[in-house]
C-alpha cells in the first residue's frame, strides 16, 4: 500500500468514526422517555387491572412509559426487578405477593439504583415493621374494616335481625397485615354494635379471590346448620363473593345473607347488575384508578426531582350497593 493510500484510508476511518452514533453501555437507553415498573401480586383482578390502566394512562399524557408486570410470588418479584433494570427503568411501583420480602426487594433495588414505592399493602422488615425509607399509599385498613362492619350492622337493623339469630364468617388470611387490620376492624364494629362474639367464626383462606373465599366458607356453614342467617366480611370482595356463593350451594336465600367486600371493582358491579339481588349487599369502595395514578405521579416526581413522598398516605371508601354503585362509580372514577 503507497503513502498516499494509506493517508486516504486513516482520513476515511476517521471520517466513518466521528459519523457513526456513540456506543450505548448495555441498560443505558439514550433519549429514551423515563420508565417505570408497575408489579401487582394479582394481575387478574380488576382492582389491579384498574391500577395497571390509571399508570399507563398517567403516563401516556406526562411523558413516561409503564412497564407492567404480574408477580404472583417472591421469584418472580426478584425476576421482574432484574427485568426493570436491564430496560433502564428508574424505578417501580410494586403491591407483593407477600409484604415480608420487604428486605430482599429492598436490596435488589439498590442494585439497580431504582427507587421504589409501595401501593395497597406496604411492606414490612425483618421485625415486621413497615420498611423504613419506602414510601407507600393504601387504604386505612383498619377503619376501612369499621366502615364494613358498620354496614353490616346498619342492613341488619333495616331487616330487623335479631344478634343472636345471627352468624358471621370471617374470611381472612392473618399472615397478610392489612387482612388482619380490616377484618379486626369490621369486627370491632359489629360487636360494638351489638354482635355476639361467640357467633363470629373464622374462615382461614388460602388465597384470596372467590375460590379462596368459597373454600374457606364452607365448612363454616356446614359446622352450623342451626343459624339460618348469616353475614360475610373479608379482606376484599373476591372473598366476599366466594363466601356468597359457599351460601347459595347450601340453599340458603339470598334475604337471609348480607355480604359487604372491599374494593369497588368489576367483580361487584356485575354482581349489583344480575336481575335478582344476591346475599352480596355492598361494597367499600375505593378508587383502585386513583391508587394506580397517584402512586406512579409520587414515584415519577421523587425521580425527577429528589423530593420523596409522603410515608404512609391512607385513604377511605364509600359503601357502594345494588342502589348507588353507578353514582359511586363516577363519584371516584372507578
């Protein structure tokens, strides 16, 4: 090769490398919009659905993407966190399938440098104490649980039950704090309203959606076939619904059962919808849309501007029934 050959061919290499675009390091995504996870421990329930949907839209109109990612367990929690970071992704918003693994999604977090924050049950560290530094926004369980126990005692007044005639199943999952705190505050209200105390029975479920309701209600029913009415309380209205159901297989009327859940979501209107009433009363609604906006809008502003949210942000709800659910629903923009 000549001299001058040689001179062409560094000027052209040269030229070729000032051209072409700077190397990307792996999980460095150059002017791309700000992303953010969105991990729900149910994806197949409507008030996760409502969540997933209320993020991605907030996102849409401010300019940031949602990555949404089912984690039914612990592995798949430490899977999509490992997925969020090699996408680049700032941070997540994150309901666990179990609140103990507070620590490890702590730490594996920090691994990637991403912010995080809780939404619905907050999670909890090794003493079983809400981690520290994580901000979180959910329901007051406990007064939540008073607002049900409320509505059931208020239904038994208008039908004029008599406590003692009267049967409740509690449906609950003790491992789960914020199933605790609400079934331990329905259940203080209704003995405060004149319950008897020893015809309230627990319903240990497995999991919580109808299936896990109806199984846990019953061998309640069977064990007392003397009671002829009965209520239904639980951590959400899947369960509720379940133990409606456990109430219906043993032919018991509908006017002799009074169900209240909590959430407001698709499971409750199609039920307020069917031609007949069934022994599902009501709901506690709370806007599961706004939970899914208000807990991305806290994390996207801590990223974009240092300012951490606030650490527990409780809200309340609404009874929702046969008669005003489709006010309510618009009232909360479910």
């Amino acid at each position: 090769m000549t001299s001058k050959l040689r001179r062409f061919t560094l000027r052209a290499t040269m030229a070729a490398l000032l051209a072409a675009p700077l190397a990307v390091p792996l999980g460095v995504h150059a002017d791309e919009p700000l992303k953010i996870g969105f991990l729900v421990k149910m994806p197949e329930q409507a008030w996760f659905i409502n969540e997933e949907k209320a993020a991605t839209a907030l996102g849409k109109s401010e300019g940031f993407s949602v990555v949404n990612i089912g984690t039914p367990d612990g592995e798949r929690v430490l899977s999509a966190i490992d997925n969020l970071g090699a996408q680049g992704a700032k941070g997540f918003v994150i309901c666990a399938p179990d609140v103990r693994l507070g620590p490890a999604i702590q730490a594996r977090a920090k691994k990637y440098g991403m912010k995080f924050v809780t939404v619905d049950d907050q999670l909890v560290d090794s003493a079983g104490k809400p981690l520290a530094d994580v901000p979180h926004l959910g329901m007051s369980a406990f007064k939540i649980g008073n607002q049900v126990g409320q509505a059931i005692s208020d239904e038994m007044k208008r039908r004029g039950w008599k406590p003692e005639e009267v049967g409740a199943i509690r449906i609950s999952d003790y491992e789960l704090p914020t199933a605790r705190l609400r079934t331990d505050g329905a259940t203080q209200t209704l003995l405060a309203n004149g319950f008897k105390k020893e015809n309230i029975f627990d319903a240990p479920q497995k999991t919580t959606d109808d299936e896990g309701g109806f199984v846990a209600a019953s061998p309640v029913l069977s064990k007392h076939p003397n009671i002829k009415k009965w209520v239904v309380f639980a951590l959400n209205e899947e369960s509720v619904l379940g133990g409606v159901r456990a109430t219906e297989q043993l032919h018991i009327p509908s006017a002799d059962v009074i169900g209240v859940g909590i959430n407001g979501a698709g499971e409750a209107f199609a039920e307020f919808q069917k031609k007949e009433a069934t022994g599902f009363y009501g709901t506690i609604a709370v806007s599961s849309t706004n939970h899914g906006k208000d807990s991305a809008e806290n994390l996207v502003q801590w990223i974009k501007t240092g300012k951490q949210p606030p650490a527990d942000t409780q809200t309340t709800g609404k009874l929702m029934t046969r008669t005003n659910w489709l006010d309510v629903r618009k009232e909360l923009g479910i």
